[in-house]
C-alpha cells in the first residue's frame, strides 16, 4: 500500500473543510456580533503505530495523516457607532439571551434589535429579546424613546422595562453555532454577568478580516494543487510499473 497516495487524499479533505469554514467567514463578515470559524490542520498517527507506542526497529515507519479539527474565535469583533436607540453592543465578556419562536434560547453578541408591532423587543432574525428575569421585554404603549443604561436596564419615559439579560459561560467552546451569529448552550448553565457594560447605540462587528480570508484561501489552492499533482504523479508512476509488469 503507497501510503503518501492517502496521505495526500487526507490533505485533499481537511483543506476542504479549512475552505469551507474560509468561504463562510467571508459570507458573514459583514454579520453583527459574528465569530470567526477556525480550522486547526494537525498531524494523527494512523494504523497499527495508533495502538502501539512502542514500535520496534524494522517494524516500519509509523504514518501521520493530516486532521483538521474545527472551532471558533471567541475574540471580540470592532464596535461602530451606528446612533439607532436599539443598536447595543457589549463591552467586555458576555451575550445577550434571546428566545426563538419555538422557545428555545440562544446567545449571541449581536445587539441589532427593533420593536415588533406588539412592541416586544426583538433582535435582527425577530427572536425575543429577553430581561434578567427570563421574560421579553415590552414597550409601553405611550410610546417615547428608549433609553438603555450601562447595565442594560431599559427604560422608556422613565419607565424601567426590564434589564438585559448579559450571560457567560464556563467554557465557551462547548458552545454550538446556530444561525447567524448565533449560539446555543449544549447543556451548559448560563452565568449571569454580575456587572455587565453595554452601550446603547453601538453595535460589535464580526470579528473577522476580510483580508486574512482571501490570503488564506490562495494557501488553499495552492496546498490543494499540490497534493493533487502528487497524486497524479503517483498514479502515473503505477501505471508505468504495471504495463512492465505485464
């Protein structure tokens, strides 16, 4: 068995995964609050050498496979003043809860928010924004500017709505992506920020650089057109060996 010929056809699949993720953080980088979706390419020992750390002299060389393994920067994204009474960003750690049509909760640092026709607050994919106290937070009905503190109590016309809910967790990479920009809590307990900072008319960006992307997807194809030419070069090499051998 010519190991490089799978070694090669192992490179092939992890730096598709690595262009997947690439091609989806240039989609998104214009998304509020999104996170940039990583790929780590690390070397796996494969076959009987897996099991048995103590190969003798003889015995053959062990083989490593390439891995990409996925994850995601936590890292926060540039904040941009936008001066839109619902626009709120972060500072520091945290997420906002809010709660989709189905009930189900999810976290998010994108602060994009608007008032529905029932006057419940509401972010950018129309989920309900959700107080401290795990409700929605409605408006009143005179109407009036809404004004958000620094700690996230909302008020309107000196009436206090509610506070934003601003959470953390233990352990950020058990977290799972949903929707844009979007994450649900994979079992863990949200911590609630004892002192939140957020700030009423900013929004945080993704954190991603466009730039870095598009440089990053030329290393791809070149690292993919290589293995492919090793591949070819190997098969043709087969190819020769058996026509001599008849």
């Amino acid at each position: 068995m010519n190991i490089g010929l799978y070694q090669s056809a192992a490179s092939l699949s992890a730096l598709e995964r690595w262009q997947d993720a690439v091609s989806q953080n240039i989609t998104s980088s214009q998304v509020s609050g999104y996170k940039k979706r990583t790929v780590d390419i690390s070397a796996q020992l494969m076959g009987e050498h897996a099991a048995d750390k103590n190969t003798r002299v003889g015995d053959g060389m062990p083989a490593y496979f390439p891995r990409a393994s996925y994850g995601i920067s936590y890292q926060a994204g540039e904040v941009e003043p936008t001066r839109r009474d619902l626009d709120v960003a972060i500072q520091g750690e945290g997420f906002f809860a809010i709660q989709t049509s189905d009930g189900s909760k999810i976290y998010t640092r994108a602060g994009e928010f608007t008032m529905r026709n029932d006057r419940t607050l509401i972010n950018a994919s129309g989920a309900e924004v959700l107080s401290d106290g795990g409700n929605p937070i409605m408006a009143t009905p005179q109407g009036g500017p809404i004004v958000i503190n620094k700690d996230g109590s909302v008020y309107q016309r000196d009436v206090l709505l509610g506070k934003l809910q601003v959470v953390k967790f233990e352990d950020n990479s058990r977290l799972r992506p949903r929707g844009s920009g979007g994450f649900v809590a994979n079992g863990m307990d949200p911590i609630p920020v004892e002192k939140p900072e957020v700030i009423q008319g900013y929004l945080e960006g993704s954190n991603i650089t466009p730039l870095r992307e598009m440089v990053d997807l030329v290393t791809i194809s070149r690292a993919y057109e290589a293995n492919q030419k090793l591949i070819q070069s190997r098969d043709d090499l087969f190819g020769k060996a058996l026509e001599k051998l008849g």
